[in-house]
C-alpha cells in the first residue's frame, strides 16, 4: 500500500457521501507498498458510533479491467469462510468509482497487525491460512493471466537494462543467468488454481499467532499453486535483507500448508525451483520501481538485493531443507 495520489479531506467526505459510512473523522495515508494510494478512514459510521474504512485509489499498474475479477474472488473466498476484505457497494449498488481521477473502492477494515519478525508458529499460522485459502479458492470459475509469470520477467528485465548495474555491478548478467535456467527448468505439469501471489507478512494480519485476516490481493491470478507457497516462503523465512534464513519457520510453514491443503511429491521436488522464480520475480519488481519511483512518491522504495540475497540461497537448497522433513 502506498500513497501516489493526494486527495483532499473534502473530497474524501463527498466521496463518503454516497455511502451509509457516516461522516469523515480522519483520514491517514498507507505509505507501505508500492502498487496503489491508500488511506485508513476514520467515520461517524452508519449509526453514529464510528467506523474504519480503507479508501483505494487505483494507480497505473492495476488495470481498472481486472478489479471485478478481484471483487468476484474476494467475494467466493468470504462466502467460504476465509478472512478477506470486501468491496462495499454505495446506496446505487455501485463497488466502483471515480475519485481525484483515479478508479477508487471503499473496502471493509480488518483488525489485526502485521508481524514485521515473524515467529515459526506464526509462520505455520501462514501455511494454514494460504492453504485454507487455496482450498475457498476451489470452484472459483474466474480467471486471470498471471502478468509477472516468466515472460513478464524478461519483460522486466529488458526495461531495467543497463540500469541494473546503478544498484550493484553485475546484476544486469546475473538476471540474464538466472532467467536462462529458469526457462529450461521451470515446471509445466504442477496443477494450477487461483493464487494470491503477493502474501508477505505485511499482507498478513494477526493477534498473536492467530491469523484474523488476508488483505492485498491484487496480484492475484491463476497459476501454479504451490508457486504460491513459494512466493509466501520468500517472504515469511529470510530476515529483511536476505541475509539470515531461518529453516524452523520454514519447516513450520510448510507443515501448516500441507495440514490445511496438502502438498504433493511432485510440488516438493519442484519447490527450490519455484522459490529461485519467486525471488526473481521479486528482485526484478524491486529493481524496477526502485529505479523508476517518483521522488515525490510517500512510498517506501524496497532493497532489490534482498532477493538477490534469497536467489543465491534457493540455488543451492533442496526441499527438506525449505519444507522440513
């Protein structure tokens, strides 16, 4: 979550007007994150007592097209019981609208906090909720190409180019090796189903090692399903900057996962590939916005070699090492 988009006060109390959300209190920009503008709205709420609000204006790299998609899922995954966020309609019905140009939504606030040093039972605690999730996710019938899957890599790295090498000598070459293997080895045959895809910790909310809400889908897409794990374990196992790994919460996280959901022989075997991909993906999206975000941005840029870091070590890992035995 991040702030592009600046919207006055007023604004924000006219936009609410459409809604039975009451009166604006407050309004506080998100500066996490790097994909949309957010605010956490403070209301009088419909009677009077007082409510919270999320307020997404939607910026360049969501495409306004998708957002019923991503409706639509949250939608099938509340109705299953999973603890997500949904879209609040006005007095018309409507979910989306127009706000300081931008497409925007009134989302539902969920309680909870996100852990920035994750225990191993909260790490498990993930396994389960992403597994759970997975399993809601069964019978959703939409479908939505995954835009950062291996052609958006290259894609990725070919708008990065010769500027790889400002953030550290010899990433520009590294990229292209890595992406060379990642073409010959990565898997086809793993079943494939709706995926979060972006389920780090801060997409995570918890009270203790209780997990009271998933939050952030807007990557989501259909792919391969354990590729989802593998994104979630990049993000939940490695201290910040990618230095340190941490194998109890990765075996914990995939004890959870495979309780809730399953994993099969075949997902593990692929596993260390599947993470070499994810922390790709995640180098290259740090390294593009690292080398394109507006100076004025209230956004906090993320290091690319922390993933860079995660790449070297998945590499040379094998998959009772990431899962446990």
């Amino acid at each position: 979550m991040a702030v592009y988009t600046h919207v006055p006060a007023e604004e924000i109390d006219a936009f609410l007007a459409r809604y039975d959300a009451g009166r604006l209190v407050s309004a506080k920009g998100i500066a996490e994150g790097v994909e949309n503008s957010n605010y956490l709205l403070e209301t009088t709420g419909p009677d009077g007592s007082g409510h919270r609000y999320i307020l997404t204006l939607y910026e360049k790299r969501v495409d306004e097209a998708d957002l019923p998609f991503f409706m639509d899922l949250l939608d099938h995954l509340g109705a299953r019981g999973c603890l997500v966020p949904r879209f609040i309609a006005d007095r018309d019905g409507n979910r989306l609208q127009q706000l300081a140009g931008r497409p925007a939504c009134l989302i539902e606030f969920l309680t909870g906090i996100s852990v920035t040093e994750p225990t191993a039972g909260q790490a498990r605690a993930a396994g389960v909720a992403l597994g759970e999730l997975h399993r809601a996710a069964e019978g959703f019938a939409g479908e939505r190409r995954n835009a950062l899957d291996i052609a958006g890599w290259h894609d990725l790295a070919a708008k990065c180019g010769d500027d790889f090498d400002q953030i550290a000598t010899g990433l520009a070459e590294r990229v292209a090796q890595e992406l060379a293997f990642l073409d010959a080895h990565w898997p086809t045959d793993l079943p494939r189903s709706v995926i979060h895809a972006d389920l780090f910790p801060d997409n995570v909310l918890m009270l203790g090692e209780e997990v009271t809400g998933l939050i952030d889908f807007y990557f989501s897409c259909t792919d391969i399903r354990a590729y989802d794990l593998a994104v979630t374990h990049t993000a939940w196992c490695f201290s910040h900057d990618g230095s340190a790994w941490f194998g109890e919460r990765g075996a914990a996280m995939g004890a959870g996962y495979a309780q809730a959901h399953g994993l099969s022989n075949a997902e593990r075997a692929a596993f260390p590939i599947l993470c070499r991909g994810a922390a790709l993906r995640f180098l290259l999206t740090r390294a593009y916005d690292w080398i394109n975000t507006p100076a004025d941005a209230l956004v906090t840029r993320k290091d690319p070699l922390a993933y860079l870091r995660r790449l070297d070590f998945y590499a040379s890992a094998d998959p009772a090492e990431l899962l446990g035995a």
